[in-house]
C-alpha cells in the first residue's frame, strides 16, 4: 500500500482516540472546565516541561517541580519533556500543549504498528480488518465484568463495573491502543515500534539510536527496549548462529543498558530528593495488586490462544526458523519476566512494563490464526455471525472502556472548578520562582506546578520528594502551630481549605505578619514569611 494509503488508515484508526478526547471536552461535571490532563499524572509531566520556561539557561536539563524550591539541580533530562517545552514556548495552555502532543504521537504510533504489520506480513489479504484487531483489539476483561457483577460487592453501576478487574480502572493499558491514550505513553510506543521496525528492517545503526533517545525518554520503556535488543541478539547468535547482526550491536546495547542502570539506579539516586522519590514509586503494583482475579488471564486470553494456534497453523519448526518470530517471541518472554520481575527483584511496579507490550507480542504471532479463521469462515454460510462475533469480542474491551469514559462526566483530578480556577489566578499573579506554596488539596496544588511559578510544599504522592514527611509536616502546623524549618525565611502563600475547621482555625491564628490574597466561599488565600 502506498504512503497516503497508510496515513489515511492510520487517521481512521485514531478515530476512538478522537471520540474518548471529545467526550473528555464535551461531558464534564457542572461547575468545572476541562483542562487537557485526562489523566492525574499528566498534569506532572507538563510541570517537568514548564521548568525550561520558568527557570531559562540551566540547559537541557531541569529540576523535579514537585521539590520545594526551585535551587535544586537540573538533573533531570527526558527528551518528551523538552518537545513539551517547545510547545509550552508558544503560549499555549499546558493542557491543550499535552493534548496536541499525545494525539500527534498517537498518530505516529498508529502508523508505525501499521509499517510493523507490513513488514511482518507483506501483501496479506485480511490487511486492513486485521489491522482494526491489532490496533483496538483486547481481551475480555469487560466480559468477565459483566459475568462476575452479580457475585462482586462493588455498589458500582454496570457502566462503571466494566473495568473492576481492569488494574487502575484500566489506564495501565494492557493491550496496544489502550496504551496510547495515556498522555506521553504514545510517545513511548512510537519510539519503541519504530526501533522494533528498524530491527526488522536490519537497520542496526538507527534501531540502536532510537533505543539511546527512549532510554533518556523514560526508565522502564527504555531498559524495555534494551533488554529486548539484548535477549534477542543472545538468542540469534548463541542458539540460532545468525551472522547478519552485528556483534558491534551486542556491544553497543550493553554499553547503553551500563548507561541506563547507571542513571537512574546510580546516578539519579545519589540526591537525596530523587533517592525519596524513587522509594516511593519502588512499589509492587502487579496483575494480583488491585483485584482478587489477575487480570493478565482476561487480558491476555484472546490474543495467547491466537499464538496458539498460529504454532499449530504453522508448525513449531517452521516458525522458529523464522528470526522476525523469534524477535516477537523474545519481545513477549522479556515482557513477561519484566510484568513479573517482583519474583526476582525488588519491585518497581511491575505493571508499569504491561503497557500492551506482551499482548502485541502474542497478537502479530496469532496474526496467521485471524487470516486462517477469515479464510475458513468467507466460504461458509456462518461467515458474517461468526467474523462479526470474533471481532466483536476482540474489541469489546476497548470499545467498552472508552464508552465508559465518554458517558461519565468527569470532575476533579481531570478538570478545574471555577473556584480552583480563581485561587491559580490569584496565586499566579503574586508567585514567584521562589515562593512556596503551603495547601492540602490534592488536585488544586498539582495544578499550581502547572499554572504558578510557585513550588508546592507537596502534591504528587509519588513524585514529590518526602512526601508523607512532608505531608505530616503540614498537618503538624494545623493542628499544633510547628513549623517546618524549611518554611522559615521564605516567601509563603499559604492557601487553607475552609470547610476543614482545623485549617479555618489556624488559619485565624498565624503568628505572622501577612496579607489576604483571597477569600472565596472554599478557601482563604494568605501570603507573608514565617519568622
């Protein structure tokens, strides 16, 4: 197919990620307005992006917004976070900059899997409906859901019962389209697929490149990546003899995997912030963390039993003569072992490594199965009930989950209310890239990262350093006057939530000279410096 072809499906195959962002702007609860971070954390990363604005000619690197002040190093560099950067240069809305960035990337990652499938099944004649499968293809998780609602003890209602063995409510993406709509994670798949499609290619030289930018793009992508380079030249090399890689590219993955380990198990550790930060994210989020049933079994079931009957299709043998096989294979062993590395190591949140990775991997080897199945069925008189039914039942998930998230109106963590929008007016117009910000809502102050020059005393619960410390540092002065060290001598605003009596209380009491900033129905804005 030519170029224009691939382009023009690859916008088709956006179409849901168009729909779940329309009802994102369209559906949201009364008194809010959407913002662009449809997801928490994506709020974080656009601060990362903001600090090249805020704190200009410190280089490419750039400091964690999430400390307290802003005379930390630049020790941070990813290269997302700069593309960001430049989008945030224009003027536009932190929000709107993510949306575009994450949509764009979506495109590209699209298109990236459609030249994957080509160059692993060239000229096939199911091409374009198989392409559906792969790109919004899942499991059945949402089956199961419906299946097992009248046994669970949630209250939830069915709509919002669907994703209940989905971990994270779905948005740790366990199949391949999924994992785009979270924000930067399209970014990620696009490096990644691209050097996976270079490996295939034989283009050593650029598939190594590639592999050094995702390293410094993102810690668990990255060491995914080079793990899967690494295993799979061992195995071409040690098991099947394979003469066209070049040792030179062993050499240089290992060098890059030294790297990568090195900065961010080494290096990175060594501030004592990040070293707290990187404690605090080292948890042990696996497929058994959230629900009772692991959810890798509906997830995974499909598109496995798929691989399945592609070896029995095909023949052990002749599939294993196949080096392009044997890549996918290692590709869905090395994200198995990732997904599950807690049996082996301290945990890092093995989901984080799922991200669709391993169920690509068992769809593109089941892709001879769906081409024999649509084979089978266009000759028989079932052909319509049971193609419809197979492909109904491959997307039901992603069809469900984004139904989910189009039909429910969206508040809090994902959107500003009118009244969190007048407090990041006025903390903006008096914060400075040196002024502290002292609150305890959790989805006002991650904002204040975004739209103030201000540092919040903490907000991310995994990404601000010493968080429950700090945490407690604040409920101490609430309840009982202490104050942290850290805050004297420093330009304050402190921004107390009204409908908690105790930050009311304290709030009439301060044994300082300050001004009032604001006083709205929710909250009372105070700015002065702790003697």
């Amino acid at each position: 197919m030519k170029k224009n072809g691939k382009n023009k499906l690859a916008l088709l195959l956006l179409i849901p990620i168009f729909i779940f962002y329309a009802g994102y702007f369209f559906n949201y609860a009364p008194g809010y307005r959407p913002t662009g971070f449809i997801q928490y954390d994506n709020i974080s990363y656009v601060a990362y992006a903001k600090q090249y604005i805020d704190h200009p000619g410190t280089g490419i690197g750039y400091s964690n917004p999430l400390n307290d002040g802003g005379n930390y190093p630049a020790i941070y560099f990813q290269t997302q976070t700069l593309l960001l950067a430049i989008l945030l240069r224009t003027g536009i809305d932190p929000g709107l900059a993510i949306c575009i960035f994450s949509i764009l990337f979506c495109f590209f990652a699209i298109r990236t899997a459609i030249a994957v499938y080509d160059e692993l099944y060239p000229g096939g004649k199911h091409r374009n409906k198989t392409l559906v499968l792969f790109i919004w293809g899942g499991g059945i998780i949402s089956l199961s859901c419906m299946l097992l609602k009248p046994f669970m003890t949630t209250e939830l209602n069915f709509l919002s019962s669907i994703s209940y063995f989905d971990p994270e409510d779905g948005w740790w993406g366990l199949n391949f389209g999924r994992s785009l709509i979270f924000g930067t994670e399209s970014y990620y798949h696009f490096l990644f697929f691209w050097s996976f499609l270079l490996l295939l290619r034989k283009k050593w030289l650029s598939a190594s490149m590639l592999a050094f930018i995702l390293s410094f793009s993102h810690p668990f992508t990255g060491i995914h990546l080079l793990l899967l380079i690494l295993g799979w030249i061992c195995m071409e090399k040690i098991i099947f003899k394979n003469k066209e890689i070049p040792w030179w590219l062993f050499a240089s993955t290992g060098l890059l995997i030294f790297l990568h380990l090195y900065y961010y198990l080494f290096y990175l550790p060594s501030f004592a912030d990040h070293k707290s930060v990187s404690e605090q994210y080292s948890v042990n989020w696996n497929y058994w963390h959230y629900r009772s049933l692991p959810a890798f079994i509906p997830a995974y079931i499909l598109v496995f039993s798929l691989f399945i009957v592609s070896l029995r299709i095909q023949r052990v043998k002749h599939f294993f003569s196949n080096s392009n096989n044997r890549l996918l294979l290692c590709l869905a062993i090395v994200s198995l072992l990732l997904c599950n590395h807690d049996i082996f190591i301290k945990p890092m949140q093995p989901i984080h490594f799922a991200r669709g990775y391993e169920w690509t991997a068992y769809f593109l080897m089941g892709v001879p199965a769906i081409h024999y199945l649509f084979s089978r069925v266009s000759t028989a008189r079932i052909r319509r009930p049971v193609l419809y039914l197979f492909m109904i039942l491959l997307l039901s998930d992603n069809f469900l989950w984004i139904l989910k998230y189009v039909r429910t109106a969206r508040g809090n963590e994902t959107t500003i209310s009118v009244t969190q929008q007048e407090i990041i007016d006025v903390v903006s117009l008096h914060a400075d890239n040196s002024t502290l910000l002292i609150g305890s809502d959790p989805f006002l102050m991650p904002y204040c990262a975004v739209y103030t020059k201000g540092y919040p005393w903490f907000s991310h619960p995994y990404t601000t350093p010493y968080y429950e410390k700090k945490k407690d540092a604040y409920t101490r002065f609430i309840q009982k006057n202490m104050v942290d060290s850290a805050w004297k001598g420093r330009d304050c605003i402190l921004i107390f939530n009204k409908a908690d009596s105790s930050e009311l209380k304290r709030a009439s009491q301060l044994q300082f000279q300050s001004i009032t900033l604001a006083d709205t129905k929710t909250f009372l804005i105070v700015k002065g410096m702790f003697p």
